[in-house]
C-alpha cells in the first residue's frame, strides 16, 4: 500500500511538473549520418537520441559512438549484422520492432554491454534451427527489458515456436520480458535463476490456463500484463502462484475469453497483495453497464490493498445504475475513453481521478461526478468529453484539488467556481473556444495566486483582442496567474487576422489608441445625434405650435369642464359663455343681454365686451370657457 500512496504520488507530481517540458523539449533535427533519421543531442555530454521509426530503411544505418537511443521501429530491416552495433558502448535503447528481422547471428549484439532495453516485438522471428542461435544474448550483461512477443508466424504453423528458456539464461540483470505463450508450460526452470525478474508481459496466444503452477519458476513476479487476444482460463486457486503479485493488467480479453468469470478473477486476487489493477479493451462486444463491473470489484477488493484501478477503452454507452462507494485503499481511477455519458460516485479518499475521453459533456452541465459533499481529489481529469458548460459547483467540497484538466472540450466561458479550491496549482484550458475572461472570474484566479502558484494553460483558444477584452488582455501582463506558454496563444482582433501574443504590450498599446479614438468617435457622434434630434424636435413643435397649443388647451379644457361638473360650490366668473357669429351679433347685445343680465341677473361672457386686448384670441375662448359655468353657441 505504501508503495502504491508513493507512485499516485509520484503520478501527482509527474502531472504537475511534466507539463511545462511539453513545449521546451528540444527540436529533432535531422542526423548528419542519415538524413532520413532525426536526431536530439539529449545529455550534457552530448549522447545523442536517434529517431529513425517508419523511414523505409532496409538496412540499419551506421550510427555513430555517442548513439544513446536508437527507434527503428516500422521499417523493412531483415537482418541484423553486428558490425553495426559492435562500438556503440553507449547504447541503452534500440527498438527494432515492426521490421522483417527472422534472425540474428552471435555477434549481432556484440559490444552492447551497457543495452538495458531491447524490442523485438512484433517481426517474423525463428527460434528453431540456426537463425538465432541460443546464445545470441549473451553479451547483453545488463539487459533488464527484453520485447519479444507478438512474433509474426510463418505459413507453416508447425514451425511457430517460442523463444527458448536457454536463450534467457545469460540475462542475469532482467527485470522484465516480453513474449508469446506458445507451449503449456511457458517458464522453465531457466526463469528460476533470473531472480530480478518481476515484471512479464504475455504475447500472443491460442489457449492458455493460469494455474497455481503456472509461475511457480518465477518467484518475485510483482508485475503480469496479459496483453493477448486468446482464449485464457483462469483456473479456480490461481492467487497461490502470484503471492507477491502488485500489478495485473488484462488487454483485449473480452468476457467471453475469461472462463471461470469475471467474479472469480476479481475476488481471488482479494487473496494477494495487489495494489494496481488494470482493464483496457475488455468489455467491448456490446453496450456494458459499468456497474455490475465495478460492483464485483467494489465488493471483492474492498478491503484489499488495491490502491490503483483502470478501466479504459471499453463500451459503457449504456444507463448506469448505482456505483457502490470504492474499495477503502484505492487513491486512483482511471475511467477513461469509456463511452461514459453518465457518472457520479462516492469519492471520499480517491485522490486522482481521470475521466477524459468520454461523452460526459451533457451530464456535468447540470450534475456533478462527485455524490459526497466533501472529498481528498486532487487530479481531475475531464478532457475531451464534449464539454460547452459546466456545473456553476462541479468543484465544490474539493479543497484539495491541485490540478484540472478540461483542455480539448467546447468551453465558450469559464462559468464554474472554483473559490473552495484554493490550493489549485494547475487549471487546463486549452484547446476551447473562450474569447476572454470576464472581471469576476479574473477576481477568482487572482485571490487563489494569493495562496498557490496558479498556472493556467489557454493554449489554443480563439482569443479575441478588441475593445471589449481590453481589460483581460492588461490583466494577463499584470496577473501573479502563470499563464502557461503565453508567447504561443493567439489572439483574433477586430478585422478577424490573428496575432500571436509575443509582443503582448504592443498589441495593448495598439488597441488603446484604437479605442480612444474609437471612444471620441463614439461620443462625437452622440453628441451630434441629439443635437440634430433636439433641433429637429424644435422645428416641429415650431412649425406646429398652433395646433399643439390648441390641444393642450383642449385638454386643459376637458379637465376643467369634468371638474366643474362634479364640484358643487365653484365660484366662477360668468353664468355662460355665449359664442356667436357676426350675423348673431344684433340678437345677443339686444335680446341677450338685456333679457339674462338686466332682466334675470345673469352675468354673461360676450367677447366684444369681456375679451382682454392683447391676448390671443384662442386664449381669450379658453379662458372665457373655463370661467363660464355654462357655454353656448349660436350659429343661425
């Protein structure tokens, strides 16, 4: 368990420190002895690090004393002569997998005392007769990685043999091999004296059972990839022969390869001291549930020492019912490239947690993958999963988070809170589509660099220098945030032509002037816009002000007249106002007047009489009317 706390780890800082190299490893060039190949002077005294892979080489070149890796993987190579090899004492890498070699000869490898890592992986080699002599390894004195699996069989099945035990027995220094299982009982008693041996990775092969026998000459083996597309029995007590098992991973077995059952393998392996589990491309003939799955190794691993699970590249598009809470000791999960489009779980202890790869883009918009309130999460990993909007909380109840990883997703904003994480060191967004960052999630970035030393990575995102981003853009020259290999963002500006942000300032300085005269411009044509609006409203009201008065005083008119009529006790001027013609004039003075005032004691209003000179005559009516109880109007 110990060992597994320090490689999740030794994993949290690999993630953290590892992404600044991403950008600053050095440029290959091409060799000056194979200009097909490309070379990188690595180490201080310049050993070099040959790339040579899918060049169509036939031959293997003459490379020079300070080759200290060389890759000729994927090329058309049939033999190996060892002249090529013989001086180069500083070789500790050579690849030569994927080529056409079907032999060597015993001085092939003379002279590579310092090799620690060989690959033969997948050529049409022949372990029977003289083509490769047993003793071929023989001067490989410090060898610890031998891959020899995946061997291309001839037409002849008859003729498809594995490599020998004797051939092994010269590689005192080996800690790990690669090959095919082609006989019933793979490793012979020479696997016995190779006591560094821990780690064994299966090839090819067409029925094989792991039984309580079956590594019974490999004592200290820690480390079994089973990466093989066979039919494998797991034989019922098999945990006896990998007492000191840390690791198993299962490549393309598929359920319908692991007789005995799912179950059965998960729950014996309760009896070792497993610590790291694995699962790639196992559940892939239809749409799986990943429940049931997890359940099984939930419920038999709960107690176990299990500290590390992975199951990825495998068909869980389906619905998922409940997802029971992990083992107690599992700090690591590794869910990706499942087809997930659904996920929550229990997270209590887990401390690294990567679900990258999946359709989970729709769940988290309004949902979170954590059901506990409160977790140990350190590592997050949620990229590419079709992401354009996220939970406002999705980062809630995680105050230990150090890393997030949402590059390669559709993020248009940075929309999520991250204010209860702030020892958060590391935030991936690259490779989205955010235009800037808006004032309050500048806020936020800003008072976790209060407290962490924040790096963010927006490599790769349509960024947009204008007016309206101005104050993102100053705020990335004066932020304490890291902005992780700034000089390569780019950014789009107002006449859509892109500008990398090397020169940063000047591109402020430009669009500040762009934006001050855009500004007066702005204002300039506000300010003539009223202008000209109040003008012209003054011509209107000039033009026509006779009619307008005439309506206020309509209107006036009106509300006097409503008032006058339901008020009782007014005082006003005159019992009637009397409008008449001048064809009336003779009747109103003689008849009028001298029958209503004279007569019957009513005072009238005649605008011949009553009207003040000066005024306007439309005042002159509108006031007689309003100080009149009555109005009456004549027009014979």
């Amino acid at each position: 368990m110990r060992k597994t706390m320090l490689l999740v780890t030794a994993t949290l800082v690999f993630l953290t420190y590892n992404l600044d190299n991403i950008y600053a490893r050095k440029t290959p060039v091409p060799c000056y002895f194979q200009v097909k190949c490309l070379c990188i002077h690595e180490t201080i005294n310049s050993d070099l690090i040959i790339d040579c892979s899918r060049k169509n080489l036939s031959n293997v070149p003459d490379f020079p004393r300070n080759s200290y890796s060389i890759d000729l993987q994927h090329n058309g190579i049939q033999f190996i002569n060892g002249e090529k090899f013989r001086n180069l004492t500083h070789l500790t890498m050579l690849d030569l997998s994927f080529n056409a070699i079907a032999g060597f000869n015993r001085s092939s490898f003379e002279g590579m005392k310092k090799l620690v890592v060989l690959k033969l992986n997948n050529n049409p080699l022949r372990f029977k007769g003289t083509s490769i002599p047993v003793d071929t390894f023989k001067p490989l004195s410090g060898l610890k990685h031998l891959g020899i699996k995946n061997i291309i069989p001839p037409i002849d099945r008859s003729k498809y043999y594995n490599i020998p035990d004797e051939s092994l027995s010269d590689l005192k220094m080996l800690e790990t091999v690669e090959v095919d299982i082609l006989k019933a009982d793979p490793f012979g008693q020479v696997y016995k004296s190779l006591i560094y041996l821990h780690t064994i990775n299966m090839g090819k092969c067409s029925f094989y059972e792991i039984a309580v026998t079956t590594f019974r000459f490999v004592p200290y083996l820690k480390n079994l990839d089973i990466d093989i597309s066979c039919t494998i029995r797991f034989l019922r007590n098999f945990h006896y022969g990998l007492s000191r098992l840390k690791s198993l991973s299962l490549h393309k077995l598929g359920t319908k390869y692991m007789i005995g059952g799912f179950s059965l393998i998960v729950c014996e392996l309760m009896q070792t001291p497993i610590e790291i589990l694995s699962f790639r491309n196992s559940f892939t003939e239809k749409t799986e549930d990943l429940s049931p799955i997890w359940n099984t190794i939930r419920h038999c691993l709960y107690n176990s020492r299990i500290g590390m699970i992975r199951i990825t590249e495998n068909n869980f598009a389906g619905n998922i019912s409940k997802l029971e809470e992990p083992p107690y000791s599992l700090r690591f999960l590794n869910l990706s490239n499942n087809k997930l489009e659904r996920f929550a779980m229990k997270l209590n202890r887990i401390r690294i947690l990567i679900l990258s790869d999946n359709f989970l883009g729709g769940f988290l918009h309004s949902n979170k993958y954590m059901i506990t309130n409160k977790s140990m999460l350190e590592h997050v990993d949620l990229s590419r999963n079709i992401i354009y909007k996220l939970n406002v909380g999705l980062f809630h109840g995680q105050p230990n988070l150090k890393q997030i990883i949402l590059g390669r997703n559709g993020l248009r904003e940075v929309a999520f809170d991250l204010s209860q994480s702030p020892n958060l060191r590391f935030l991936d967004l690259s490779n989205n589509l955010i235009t800037s960052l808006n004032e309050r999630t500048m806020a936020m970035f800003e008072n976790i660099a209060k407290i962490s030393n924040l790096t963010i990575d927006m490599y790769n995102n349509p960024l947009s220098c204008n007016c309206g981003t101005l104050p993102f853009l100053i705020w990335m020259t004066k932020t304490r945030v890291r902005l992780l290999h700034i000089r390569h963002y780019r950014c789009v500006l107002d006449d859509g032509s892109e500008v990398t942000l090397n020169a940063l300032k000047e591109i402020i300085y430009k669009q500040q002037k762009d934006c001050v005269s855009y500004s007066d411009i702005l204002i300039g044509s506000t300010i003539s816009l009223f202008i000209v609006i109040v003008l012209l409203l003054s011509a209107l009201v000039y033009k026509y002000r006779w009619k307008l008065r005439y309506m206020f005083y309509l209107a006036k008119s009106k509300h006097y007249s409503y008032k006058a009529s339901n008020e009782d006790g007014i005082d006003y001027s005159y019992h009637s106002f009397i409008s008449y013609s001048d064809n009336d004039r003779s009747f109103v003075i003689k008849d009028c007047i001298t029958n209503l005032e004279n007569d019957g004691e009513f005072k009238l209003c005649v605008h011949q009489r009553d009207f003040l000179p000066g005024q306007d005559i439309t005042v002159n009516i509108t006031n007689a009317i309003h100080e009149s109880k009555k109005n009456h109007l004549y027009n014979y």
